[in-house]
C-alpha cells in the first residue's frame, strides 16, 4: 500500500512538493524524473530521509492520495491556500443540486431583507417574532437539514437526526466558519455552527433548537421564531453551502462586501487533510470515515 507525503518548501515562493513511498523507494509523483527518487535504507523512516535529504523543508504524511476527495466537503488543495477550498465534483448532479439550494437560498435572503425594512435588526428587536420571521427560520432550518442528509448520504451513511449530523462538525470543520452581514454592519458576525457539541446536538444549536420547538409546538414557542434566529439559520445555510462548494460560492473582495452575507472566518487545515491534486488520471470520491 502507497504511503503519500507532502513537503512543505522553506520558502512560500516554492510550491508544495508531494512524494510516494512503494516498498522502500521514494518518488516525486508532481514531476516525472528519476533524479528524484531515492530508496530507504533498511533501518530509515520515510520523513525522517526526506528531512536529511532536504533539510529546508518539513514533510506530512497525507490522509488522502493524490485525486482522492470526499464527496460534498470542499477542502483547499495546497498548504498556503485561502479560503474554504474546493469541491473537485463538477458533476451535472452536484450543478443542479447547488443551483436549486443557490435559489432557495437567495430567496432567503430576499424575506429576511423585507423583514428586516420593518424591524431594523438591531438591539432588542432582534428578538422581536411573526409568521413571516418564522418562515425564514423554518425553510433555513430545512435547507440545512437538507444539505447534512445529502453529505451523510454521499459518504455512505444514513441518518436522520441531530445525532447523526453532528458527525459532520468535525469532517467539515463548520465551528470554524464565521458570517458577517454587510448590509447591517453593526451586527456581530455569526458563528453558526460554533457552539455545535455532539453531548447534546440539538439543544446546543439555539436556531435549530428553535425551529424544532416552533415547528412542533407554535402556540407555546411562537417567541422563539425571532429575528435572531432567523438570521443565525440563515447563516448556517450559507456557510453549509461554503463547505460544500468552497471559494467558488463564497464572494471575495468588493463582491463580498456588496453581498448579503460574507464569509469572515473558515477552517484552518492540517497540510496533511488537503485535496492533492490527481497530476494522472481523474479525482475519485472515497468515503469519509465517521467515528461512531
């Protein structure tokens, strides 16, 4: 079985260099060239002969090999890359999937618009609530839900409630996902998912919580479809929709600060979590392995 390495150069001006290990020989899989092969002594470690052959540089051992993705996570795909990454899917199925959610999303954004030029979104109206507020947090909430099926689904497992999402805060990373809204700049930008803990995955979401008491029970949680909530699902859309698609769907720039929401924050990976890139051959979905 092939171990793969990635060399992170001493200089940023350097690209990432990525390595093979079959047997006891070392070789460079992004260059085609035998002078840059080299066979292990029997007693060697893989890093520890790449560290003394290039001393300048510090190696990872890679989770994934060159071309391999998991389905509906975007990851970037070098060590010194902005931004949430990529999706390496471009599937008819994945476009029209994200440009049904895409829709469903800026319809979102437009309602929570409206609302928000009757309730300015600030101080305690933030909690004020209505039948249109509800709305918003319900569908947001759904798209959500939605999008946490889909990724289970694409990565060989089932699931159907909060127990089995939360599975998903740790392959992703969304608590480190933060949304700003520059249309009201004096909000705080959210951290949807931030307090997201698989002890108790429902109760510790507030919006989602919400939406399930209000879902179930509107005459006695009506109070809880506020505008704060409401904001918080609809963050959480965008940001499930980032961590999808990665910095193709997250504006940047003074696209971004035009928008209705921005993505501030994303995760930070491990050089050893990237997507490396095929250099043969095709990207190819594998499973991520969920901890049970």
């Amino acid at each position: 079985m092939p171990h793969y390495y990635i060399q992170l150069p001493h200089s940023s001006e350097v690209r990432d260099a990525f390595w093979v290990l079959r047997g006891r020989v070392l070789d460079r899989v992004d260059v085609r060239s035998t002078l840059s092969r080299h066979r292990l002594k029997p007693d060697a470690e893989a890093i520890s002969e790449l560290q003394r052959i290039y001393p300048g540089s510090i190696f990872y051992e890679l989770t994934l090999g060159p071309g391999q993705y998991f389905p509906c996570m975007a990851r970037p795909s070098a060590s010194n890359e902005h931004g949430p990454g990529a999706n390496p899917e471009k599937s008819q199925k994945v476009a029209d999937a994200r440009a049904s959610t895409t829709g469903q999303l800026h319809a979102l954004n437009q309602q929570l618009e409206q609302i928000c030029r009757v309730i300015q979104p600030k101080g305690r109206n933030l909690r004020s609530y209505g039948h249109e507020i509800r709305n918003v947090l319900i569908l947001a909430s759904t798209e959500v839900e939605a999008l946490w099926k889909s990724t289970l689904k694409a990565n060989g497992t089932g699931g159907g409630n909060t127990r089995d999402y939360v599975k998903l805060l740790t392959a992703m990373k969304l608590d480190q996902y933060r949304v700003s809204f520059p249309y009201y700049p004096w909000l705080p930008a959210i951290k949807p998912f931030g307090e997201w803990d698989s002890a108790c995955p429902t109760l510790s979401l507030e919006w989602y919580d919400a939406y399930n008491q209000v879902k179930h029970d509107r005459e006695s949680n009506f109070r809880k479809a506020n505008l704060l909530h409401a904001f918080q699902a609809v963050a959480a859309h965008f940001v499930m929709l980032c961590a999808h698609h990665g910095s193709d769907f997250a504006l940047t720039g003074d696209a971004a600060l035009r928008a209705f929401h921005r993505l501030v924050e994303w995760p930070r990976w491990s050089p050893t979590e990237i997507y490396v890139p095929p250099f043969t051959g095709k990207y190819m979905p594998v499973h991520y392995e969920f901890v049970t």
